[in-house]
C-alpha cells in the first residue's frame, strides 16, 4: 500500500502536471478536506480546491521544508514552501476575489495527511494567508 508520503507527493504532481483526474484515484470518496479558509469532505470538494490552486498559479512549485511521518506510514506533516505566478483570480470558497496581479508570491504551508486502505482519508493545510495578502495588495 501506498504511504502517506507517496500519496502527498502523487497528489502535488498531479496538480504541478495539471492532471487533476489523477486524483480520484488519491483520495478516499469521503475525504475531509480543510484548509485555513475552508473545510468541505469528498473528492469533489478536494479536487476543487486543488484546480483553484492551479488556476491562481499555473506554474506552482513547491519546495519540502521539513516532514514528520508516522512509523506506519499512514500520517504525514509537510512543511512546504510554494512558489507560483499569481495569474489567475484568487477565489475565495465563500466567495470574494483577489484578480491576478501577475507577481511571483512564496508562501509557507503545512500539509497534515491521514492514508487509509491506499487512499487519503484526511488532508488538513494551513498557510500563511498574511504573507500572501501583503503580496498581491
């Protein structure tokens, strides 16, 4: 079975190839999907999440920091470094937007992820909404 590291890794990937189908086969069809603005649960509502990422920052990269995993493999925490382009809208889950301003921004994450039977059942990313705000206003 995958580990949870193989499956974080996969998903960041999928989304850096914009190849956002490939994560239906990642994550479990009820996965609980948070972020520091958001939380909703299955694939769908990941998968979105994702694509709004990707469209915000079609070059996105990421960078690991530092990583803590569990000695059965089924956890994870990443602290990553991304850097993107901000070329498309920022769109809030709750509505509201940020229209591209076309600056390169790096912000700090910390990605939680839970693996069960081969799939992810829990994702859980916290980023530093402040550093991005004072760099696209």
């Amino acid at each position: 079975m995958a580990s949870a590291r193989e499956l974080w890794n996969a998903v960041w990937n999928a989304v850096e190839s914009e190849d956002l189908a490939a994560l239906d086969r990642l994550f479990a069809e009820d996965v609980v999907f948070r972020t520091s603005s958001a939380q909703g649960t299955g694939r769908e509502y990941a998968t979105g999440v994702l694509g709004r990422h990707l469209k915000s920052y079609p070059d996105l990269r990421r960078e690991v920091v530092d990583a803590v995993e569990s000695a059965d493999g089924s956890k994870i925490c990443v602290e990553v470094l991304f850097t993107g382009t901000h070329s498309g809208a920022l769109v809030h889950p709750q509505g509201g937007r940020i229209e591209p301003t076309g600056r390169t921004l790096r912000w700090t994450a910390v990605d939680k992820v839970t693996v069960t039977d081969g799939r992810i059942t829990s994702w859980s990313a916290v980023f530093d909404r402040l550093s991005m705000l004072e760099q696209v206003t």
